[in-house]
C-alpha cells in the first residue's frame, strides 16, 4: 500500500512539472537594420526571450542592469535568456546604444 501511495504521488508531481513546463514558452525578438523588432514585448515569469540577428554586421543585447549581457552576435547568432522575476527589463546594443528595447515581464500563473 505504502508503495502504491508513493507511486501515486509521483506521477502528481510529475503532471504538475509537466503542465508548469508546457506553460513556459519562449518569445522571438528579432534585430534587422538597426532595430530590435518588436521593440517592447510583454512576456510571463519563467518565459525565454531569443534574440537573433538578422544584420550584417554583429549587435549586442544588454540589460542597462546588468541582469543580461549577450556576446557580440554573428548574423543569424541568437542569445536566449529567462526571465524568473516580474518587473521592467530595458536593454540596448553595446555596439550600437541607440538600439533600445524593454521587456515587461508579468507574474505567471
């Protein structure tokens, strides 16, 4: 019976890993002449934002906090990071600092 239990429990808690992974997702930005496209996006805690370059030449994603910090990206390169906590999230290219972006990030559910 006591092995029967912990099974059963197991498997909850494997579901309830489960449905809180597959509600993770993960949100494009990309960089294309100049611009980081969409500029402001609004994403859930536990979410992973991509960037990937789409220029010619290389760019950088840089959080003006020092949360994120990104190598300088190669065409087609892309960086992905994970946003844990709520709050508003600004960066810019270290290469090109008039490129600008933010991130909302809300509680998840």
């Amino acid at each position: 019976m006591k092995f029967v239990r912990t099974l059963a429990l197991g498997a909850m808690a494997g579901l309830v890993f489960a449905s809180s992974a597959a509600q993770a997702a993960t949100v494009e930005v990309k960089i294309d002449n100049f611009v980081f496209n969409p500029q402001t996006i609004t994403v859930k805690a536990g979410d992973t934002v991509t960037w990937v370059n789409h220029d010619d030449i290389p760019h950088t994603v840089t959080s003006k906090t020092g949360l994120f910090r990104s190598k300088a990206l190669d065409t087609d390169d892309n960086f992905s990071f994970t946003f844990a906590t709520p709050g508003s999230f600004a960066y810019f290219c270290a290469l090109h600092p008039h490129m600008t972006g933010s991130i909302v990030v809300e509680a998840g559910q």
